[in-house]
C-alpha cells in the first residue's frame, strides 16, 4: 500500500474527449440497471468540440475531490460530479483511498445545448480509467477490466456519468446499446460500428446553429423519465432498433438517401416523443423550423448531400460531406446565420477519437 501511495502521488493524467451527435437516438432508459438504454443508439464523435480534464490522484484527505472548472471553483457542477464518482465506486474501489483534484474545460461554451455533459464524463471517465490500469498494472490485466478493453472500460464508466458520454471514445461511428445488426454489441458501454463506412459517407462534418443558448426547460434526464408509461415508446424502441439496423447498412454501402432519411426522421421522432409525453413539452422553437426548412429547400434545389438533425433542444445540427464545405459554409452564411441567437454557430469534423494531454 505504502508503495501505491508513492506512486499516487505523482499519478496525474488529461484527457481531451469529443462530443457526439446521434443519429439513432437514445430516448428512454430501462427501468432497471444503472442508466441502461431502451433501444440501441449510433453517433458520430465531434472531434472539434471537446472537454480536456485532468485529474490528479492524491491519498485521500477528507474530501472525496476538488473540482475546478478552468481554474476557478465551480459549486454548481459538484453535486454531479459527487453523484457520479459515489455510483462508480462500486466499480472502483480503490477511489476510497484517494483525493481526486479534478480541472475540465470545455472549447466551447456552456449552455449552448450542445452535449456538454458527454464530452466532460467522457474526459473524467477516460482519466478514471488510465488512473485505474497504473495502479492495477496494465500488463497483469493485459490492458482489460472485466473483460473490457480500455475503450470498453471508459465507455462504461461515462456511461453512469450519462448515458450519451459512452458513445465520445471512438473514431468510428459509436454504438451503444444491443443491437443484432452490430457485433458486440451492449448495453454496458458503446462500441465501434464495426464496419467501414463508405467513402461518400466519411468525412462529414457537422455545422451547430445556435438557435437557443438558454437553459432548457426539459433536461434531457427528465425527458427520458417521461418515456416510461409513454403511449408510443414500445413502437419507438422497435422503431430505433429497426434504424440502426438499416443506418449501419446505409453507411457501409454508400446509401446517402437512406442515411438522410433516417437521420432525419430519427430527429423529428424525438422531439414527437417529447410532444406526445406527459407533460408535453416542446424544444423546437420558429428558427428550428426555419432552418429545417432552408435545409431542405436548399437540398432540393442543389441535390447537395446534407441533412439535418436534432438533440434534445433548438438548436440544429446540419451534417453535411466535407468535401462541399465551401458552398455549404457559403449557404449557412448567407441563408442560416439570420436564425441564429447572435449569428452563433459551431464547426466540427466528425470522427475524432479522444487523445491523452
Ligand atoms: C437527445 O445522455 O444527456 O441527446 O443519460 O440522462 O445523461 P442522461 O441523458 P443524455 O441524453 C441524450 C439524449 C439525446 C440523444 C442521444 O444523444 O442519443
């Protein structure tokens, strides 16, 4: 022990982990389990938008952690924080032994409704994560904890953070949830697609127009609460399992239609969950419906491949291939940016894998 005390005292790791958009959406958690999703969902990781955290592990004082966000104390994020470290203790029970000094700082600003949540659990389970193999001993575990690969392993963790985070670990698109269509598929934590995806499907990139940078009136944990005793959520569920199914097919033959519709359907199906639930509720505002429809004005007129698509609030991602930046970024400006609260927008490239710092 005194040994793993000296080596704590030095151990510190940082994490840079990306945000995700979902293209099947997880909406609904099992009503047993910890934080277990009601249908398979697939997302691609925004390499661009991205926490980096760092967290140093010291023997243990009287506290649990420290957390600072850039530097500065940041009371309103420790109850989560708090939260989440009490619910993976069970899993790592070497953290009742330390302090954890925990710094994170997100590249993009806060509250506006992008993922912020899945890129901040996804760094801090990343850093958990390594901090776990240096002092277990990466070689005797040959690198798995129960049977996880270090991915698997952070993808797990995140996971009891919140459930979206899980799908931030890899470069490919992410799957989380059990799904026939994709090997290995589990509810425990996310895993590559496991297929190539076809070349006029890579390299897609991601636009974020900032409709509404307030708080929502729904957070996301509650609207999935609201999904059970849902009139609909059976036939959604079977709905999402039948999507990812047909998306995982679409990426790896090149079927852009398919791929835009789904995606697109798979957005507007979200936010029909969230007007069918009880109490109904709507995030969508006018300037989401506005750009919607630009986007598919635009799409009409050029044959452009792009699409849009939804989290759980106003704002509109547009993903669109890479290769039409130029006239995409041209469209955006010229016809989106009016919408937007202060003509804010995000860019990121998809497919990015988190990086040690
Ligand atoms: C609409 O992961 O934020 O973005 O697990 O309660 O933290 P918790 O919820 P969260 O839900 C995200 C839902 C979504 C769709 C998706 O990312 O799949």
């Amino acid at each position: 022990m005194d040994h793993i005390k000296q080596q704590m005292e030095i151990l510190e790791v940082g994490y840079r982990c990306p945000s995700n958009i979902a293209l099947v959406k997880y909406w609904g958690k099992k009503s047993t389990g910890v934080q277990l999703p009601a249908n398979p969902s697939i997302s691609l990781s925004l390499g661009d938008l991205y926490a980096s955290t760092t967290v140093k592990a010291s023997p243990r004082t009287d506290v649990a952690f420290v957390f600072t966000l850039a530097g500065a104390s940041k009371p309103s994020f420790e109850p989560k924080i708090e939260a989440f470290l009490n619910k993976i203790a069970v899993d790592c029970a070497w953290l009742s032994d330390y302090t954890l000094y925990i710094d994170s700082v997100n590249n993009f600003p806060h509250g506006t409704g992008i993922a912020s949540s899945a890129a901040g659990f996804g760094a801090l389970s990343l850093c958990v994560a390594h901090i776990e193999q240096l002092l277990m001993g990466y070689a005797a575990l040959d690198g798995r904890v129960n049977g996880m690969d270090f991915w698997q392993r952070s993808s797990y963790l995140s996971r009891i953070g919140s459930g979206s985070a899980c799908r931030s670990m890899y470069s490919q698109p992410a799957v989380w949830g059990e799904s026939d269509a994709v090997a290995g598929s589990s509810d425990l934590y996310a895993v590559e697609m496991g297929v190539a995806v076809h070349a006029d499907l890579s390299g897609w990139k991601d636009v974020v127009l900032i409709v509404d940078d307030g708080e929502k009136s729904v957070s996301s944990t509650a609207g999935h609460a609201l999904l059970e005793n849902h009139p609909y959520a059976l036939a959604r569920f079977g709905k999402a399992q039948e999507n990812l199914a047909s998306i995982v097919g679409a990426m790896r033959d090149g079927n852009v239609k398919s791929f835009i519709e789904i995606v697109e359907s798979e957005a507007l199906q979200l936010h029909a969950m969230m007007m069918t639930s009880l109490p109904y509720y709507v995030l969508m505002r006018p300037n989401t419906l506005a750009i919607i429809e630009k986007i598919w004005q635009f799409r009409e007129e050029t044959g452009l491949p792009m699409c849009f698509t939804l989290d759980a609030g106003a704002n509109v991602h547009l993903l669109y291939d890479g290769k039409k930046d130029e006239t995409v970024m041209n469209f955006v400006h010229n016809e989106l940016l009016s919408y937007c609260k202060n003509r804010q927008y995000l860019c990121s490239e998809t497919g990015k894998r988190p990086v040690l710092i």
